[in-house]
C-alpha cells in the first residue's frame, strides 16, 4: 500500500540552505521565496534582519534565533524538529556558512540522517571576484582577517605563495589596517576593494595597496567589503610549486635525480633546482 503524499503546498521534512540576498532585495531567487513561503519555520541570526525581508516578500512564519554559539541542546531539539518539519536556515545576507553560521547545524543534520537540501543565490565572495576583474580560475576564500595586527600580517605571510586570487571579508573600520598589512606583506600584488555590493553605492576600487590605502583616507569607506588579493607574480608560483616538487621527490630519490625530475617537468634550471633541493634536504 502507497504511503499517502504529502500536501502539494508542503515541503518534505529536513533543513533548507536558502541564500538571502546581499543588499538589492531583487537578487532573491524564485526558489528562495518558494522555499520560506512553504517550510514550516526559518533559523535565522536575527529575526529582525529576517522579518524584514519576510515582510518585504509577504510572508509570515515562526522563526527562531540560530547561531553556531546556540548550545547543543538548542540545536539537537532544532535537529529533531526537522524529523516532521521543514526548516529553512537563512544568515542575514547572503549565502549561510560562508563566514556565516550554519555548518554546525549541517553536520548534525547529516550525522541524524535528516535530508539536507541547499538553495543557492547571492555570495558577496563571488559577486566581489566576479566584479574585481582579477583572475578566477582560481580563488581562496580566507574569510576574515584576524584582528590584531601580527596575526594579520602572519595570515597573510602564510599565503603569499598560494597561486590563487585571495578574497577576505572585511569591514569599513578595518579596512585601512588590512591595506597596510597587504602593503607591508605583498606590497605589489594588485589589490580590490568591493563595497556596497548590488547597493546603491555600490563601489570597486583597484591598485596597489599603497594607492588604495591613500584613495580610502581621503574617502572614508562605508558598508560590508569584499578584499581581494591577485595571484603571485608567475615565476614565484613556479618556485612554491618546484618546492613542493622537490620535497615530494626527495622522499625516494637521490638530489641530482631529484633535480632533473623536476627541471623536465617544470622547465626550470637543473642547477638552481639541484641547489635548491640540496637546501631542503637540509632544512
């Protein structure tokens, strides 16, 4: 015998990823407003944030506040809930768990066998990459920059030979210290800086780090940020890469084959490599 179908106006049981828009209200996707039109309650970090996109769409449903601080015993009652409920978790702009809560909550769903569904839309990361015009083959998000200036700086140490275009998050008080900290850590990489992404003032300003530090002091920015830092210079990702080469090739081979392995994979000098590895050898 059949089990009887759910209504044709509910949703089935378990949590729902949904993407909020990041400043134009219109960026909401039709699947977001079916979704919280139709599930039976809405995790959220601020219920004021949400009821005021709720209200805007014309919908009306229980929400509950929802951080990753929320205790255990919060989030396994919200877990078991979702057994016979619909619940969708929406951060307060943008997509949940990209430097937004929701990853804990996930984890425990999947760990319960509660079905997890994810309804894409906007992500200031990927609209600040899209907007800056650096490279995007490949990308590292790094979420926040730490606050205190040695962390910062520490961070940024730590992937300056990533081969890849970095993007941060940060904020207008913030921003002048961060610019110093790339200035100071990779002073000719070619930085952007997005602000106010898909509002009214919306803004990207590229350059130097210099530059930009002296752009944002005679104009004080406003609003959330996207950072993005461009890849090194080829010839200094080619050297990360011959290292990691080396070092993985050292573990079975002699230093002189070492060095010709990679020098016929990567086109580089045998020599300079041969003197290079001799040093990691010895590191």
């Amino acid at each position: 015998m059949n089990e009887k179908a759910p209504p044709e106006d509910s949703l089935t049981p378990g949590l729902y990823i949904v993407a909020t828009p990041i400043g134009n209200l219109g960026d909401i996707t039709l699947r977001a407003v079916d979704v919280l039109r139709r599930c039976d309650g809405i995790a959220c970090e601020d219920t004021r944030v949400t009821g005021k996109l709720l209200k805007h769409l014309g919908i009306s449903r229980p929400m509950w506040r929802y951080d990753d601080h929320s205790e255990h015993r919060d989030r396994s009652r919200l877990v078991d809930s979702m057994r016979q409920r619909a619940v969708a978790l929406v951060s307060d702009a943008g997509t949940p768990m990209i430097s937004d809560p929701g990853y804990r909550l996930v984890n425990d769903c999947r760990a319960e066998g509660i079905p997890v569904t994810v309804v894409p839309g906007a992500c200031a990361a990927i609209a600040g990459l899209a907007l800056s015009g650096l490279p995007n083959d490949r990308f590292l998000f790094g979420g926040f920059l730490p606050s205190k200036d040695k962390a910062r700086r520490e961070a940024l140490e730590e992937l300056a030979g990533v081969d890849a275009t970095l993007i941060f998050y940060d904020t207008a008080p913030r921003l002048g210290k961060s610019l110093a900290a790339i200035a100071e850590t990779l002073p000719d990489r070619e930085v952007a800086v997005a602000r106010e992404l898909t509002k009214l003032h919306e803004e990207l300003r590229r350059g130097l780090p210099a530059g930009l530090i002296a752009y944002f002091e005679a104009n004080p920015p406003k609003g959330e940020i996207v950072l993005l830092v461009g890849p090194p210079p080829e010839s200094v990702a080619r050297e990360e890469d011959a290292d990691a080469m080396l070092i993985d090739a050292l573990r079975t081979m002699k230093v002189s084959q070492a060095a010709a392995q990679v020098a016929k994979a990567t086109g580089m000098d045998r020599k300079t490599l041969y003197a290079r590895a001799m040093e990691l050898r010895s590191a």
